[in-house]
C-alpha cells in the first residue's frame, strides 16, 4: 500500500512514519509513505496557495491550481484513490477502512483554512473523508489516522495487536461549497450568486446549500423543519415544471 500525501506541512508525518507498528510496516516496505508539499507547486511570487472567497465571508479558500499541479506532478498507480479529508466527507467506519484497503494507492489531500476550492474537487477528488463531526486546523491530523487505520488492515502490519472500536456521531448542517479566485479555471465556473455582492441572497444560497448537502450525505442531521422545508421546495420546483 502506497500513501502520498498532498499537504502543506509534510514534517508533521515525521509523526507517522516513527511510531512503532508503523515505523515497522515502513522498513518491511508493507507500506510506503510519500509527502508531496503543495506550496511547492505555486507559480505565485509569494507562493500562494490561498485566496479570500468568492461571495465574502471570513478566512481564506485553498486554490485549484497548486492543488492541481502537485496532484498531477507524478503518475498515479493503476488502482488509485484521491481522497480529500473535510468535515463534509462520509465519516470513516471500518467498513470503509477495509475497502480502502483494497486499493494499491491513496493519495491523501490534506486541506487548510476555510476549506479548498469547490472545482478541485468536483474534478480531482474521488472521495471526501472525515473523521469526525469536528474542525481540525488542517487536513494532515485526519490523513494520518487513515494511514494508520488503513495500514493495520494490510496483511502482516499487525502481528497479535487487537483491533479498534470505531464510532460515529452527528450533529449540524455539513458546510456550502466554497470557491476563490480565479473566477473561471479549467472551464469551471463559480456560481454566479457569489459575484452578485447580494449578500442576502448569498446568506440564502449558502444555507440552502448546506440543506441539500447535508440531505444527501447526512439526513440523519437534519432537523423534521428542514426536511420538510425541502419536501415544500421540492413540490413547488415540481409544479412550476409541470406547468411549463
Ligand atoms: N474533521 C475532519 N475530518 O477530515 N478533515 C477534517 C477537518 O476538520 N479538516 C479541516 C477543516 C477546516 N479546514 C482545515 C481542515
């Protein structure tokens, strides 16, 4: 099993690649661990590798193209996985550490501030993972218990070590797709709401996004208002087109 990790830290998995079971895995060479630093590939003067959002708001957006060149900078395995650590991904269970077990390499995307821009995603990623309902300061802490629970599901990591207990929990809406400059990347465009400066309707927008975000990948969170808040819009969206 091949990690590589894109991250803009790539010291802190000094953390990883020293402890004891994996520390062995890694001169067994049952497991490889590869750190690829994102600011590496910024073509910025500054190296940037962020930019305030689209829309307003507070923090700062991950942009697409450092992202992009660092994932593209080396050939990906024949059975590879991108995945991209974020609160809105689908929480990590063992059923899924087992499936990502299968794979001969994953790379690991490990997002800052706010959040990474909405067109890395949709184009790059093949899966969005967390690790828990909570907010970490970067994606690197979320990478490193996937290479850990991942790897101890490689035959011959674990010799008579026990095995963990996982378990999920919930609460709140998952966040609305963030997106930052420039305004148009690859072909893909932000949605126009955000460059309207309408912030009511960008309010609007956000938090509608966040309902139907968190209605596909997460029902469980949302409150009885909220799911039929989308039952009443669904209905009103079918009648107009009914109608037409
Ligand atoms: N929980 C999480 N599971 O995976 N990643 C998680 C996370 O909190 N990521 C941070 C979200 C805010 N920006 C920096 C990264």
């Amino acid at each position: 099993m091949k990690f590589r990790i894109l991250t803009l830290f790539p010291e802190m998995f000094d953390a990883v690649t020293g402890a004891s079971i994996l520390g062995r895995a890694l001169s067994n060479q049952q497991i490889k661990i590869e750190c690829d630093n994102i600011r590496a590939f910024s073509k910025d003067k500054h190296h940037k590798v962020d930019d305030a959002p689209f829309g307003g708001g507070a923090g700062m957006v991950m942009k697409v193209e450092p992202l992009r060149d660092a994932l593209n900078s080396k050939p990906q395995l024949p059975n590879s996985r991108v995945i991209y650590l974020t609160p809105k991904g689908e929480t990590l269970k063992h059923e899924k550490v087992v499936s990502l077990a299968k794979y001969d390499e994953l790379i690991l995307v490990c997002g800052h501030y706010e959040g990474v821009d909405q067109r890395f995603i949709d184009r790059y990623v093949d899966e969005e993972i967390s690790i828990g309902d909570y907010v970490l300061t970067g994606g690197e802490l979320a990478a490193m218990v996937v290479i850990d629970s991942v790897s101890r599901m490689v035959s011959g990591v674990l010799n008579n070590e026990g095995s963990a207990e996982e378990e999920s929990f919930s609460n709140g809406l998952l966040e609305y797709p963030h997106y930052t400059r420039p305004q148009v990347v690859d072909g893909d465009e932000v949605p126009s709401v955000l460059l309207s400066g309408n912030h009511a309707e960008i309010e609007k927008w956000r938090y509608r996004e966040s309902v139907k975000l968190t209605a596909e990948r997460r029902p469980e969170l949302l409150s009885e208002d909220q799911k039929q808040a989308l039952k009443d819009n669904f209905i009103k969206k079918k009648k107009r087109v009914e109608k037409k």
